[in-house]
C-alpha cells in the first residue's frame, strides 16, 4: 500500500501563513527547494486543499521560470495527478486535477490501496486540522521549519488533537530551516 505523506514548510512557531495569510517569509531556497523535490520525484496524487492548489497552481506554466530546481520542481508537479478538495472552486487552473467537494475517507483509503507511488497531502485544513490526520490516514510527515517567528495564522497541525510521532530523521539545511521527519504512531 503507498503511503500518504504530510509535507509542509512552517514557522518555527508552527504556522503555515501568518494571520494576514502571508507567506513572504516561507519562500525556501534552492537546497531546501532541491530536498523538497527530491521527496516529490516519482510520487503519485497530490491531495490539496483549495488554498494550497491555488498557490501552486502557478508551476503549470512556470517549466523556463526560476532556477534550474524551481523548473525541476515545476516538471514533477505538472506530471503528478491531483485531487483540490473544495465547496467553491469552480475549474482547475492545471492539467490533471480532479475537484471534489467533500473529503471521503474512504476514498482516501482506495486511493492508497490502488496506488503505485505514494501520495502527497498538503493544507493545513486538509491535512492538520481535521481531514487527513483525524481519520488516521497520514502515515508520514516532514515538517521544514524556517527560522522565523509570525505568531499566529494558519497551523502547521491542528490543535485540539493529539499527534503520536515518531521521529525517523532531520536535516539541517544551509539556510537554517530543518526538516524533521516523522512516522506517525497510528501507522507505525
């Protein structure tokens, strides 16, 4: 069964956005970028929250933008299928998203059962604060935390919900962001 792993960049104070939404001061360089797309390389389905995939969706066309690892980074998000879970959006700005209303853990399930390569989730409201996690289907997550404080905004992981994690490995990264490395407990 492929696994369904949790990657998100965060404060050290543990958000993803500060409480404007902003997210200058997450922007990784290119040895944090380079680690982030080797994690990415070769996997299967994205699984996004709709704020998440909007942020993202840019890479769709950004193939001769950036540095060599932002287009790298680009190639492996447009071969990658990918599932935006949202009421509201309308159509998909890229190739290959599927758009689904509700989160169906079951289908979550399946979609782990059938696959050839892992899956990503991402968003802190998909994957920390209720969805992904509650429902015990996240068997991995990497945690990339900047070394910078915002003091409130959008979680990392959710409070309110108790989190076993079993730490398999870090890295330090020449910028001085980390990346911690966790099994979850449930799925160990």
């Amino acid at each position: 069964m492929a696994k369904l792993i949790y990657s998100m960049l965060a404060s050290l104070d543990g958000f993803v956005a500060d409480e404007s939404g902003n997210l200058d001061w997450a922007a990784p360089d290119d040895d944090v970028h380079a680690f982030v797309n080797d994690l990415k390389r070769g996997g299967g389905t994205y699984l996004y929250g709709r704020r998440l995939y909007e942020v993202m969706a840019y890479r769709e066309t950004a193939a001769t933008e950036g540095s060599a690892v932002l287009a790298d980074h680009a190639r492996i998000w447009q071969s990658a299928g990918k599932v935006v879970y949202s009421r509201t959006l309308e159509a998909a700005r890229s190739a290959r998203p599927r758009i689904e209303r509700t989160f169906d853990q079951d289908v979550v399930r399946a979609l782990k059962g059938d696959a050839t390569a892992d899956l990503s989730v991402g968003g802190p409201k998909l994957a920390a604060a209720a969805a992904a996690f509650a429902a015990r289907l996240v068997d991995e997550c990497h945690l990339l935390l900047a070394p910078v404080v915002v003091g409130g905004g959008a979680q990392a992981l959710s409070r309110g919900q108790r989190l076993e994690l079993e730490l398999l490995d870090e890295r330090r990264f020449r910028g001085r962001t980390v990346d911690l490395h966790y099994r979850t407990a449930a799925n160990g």
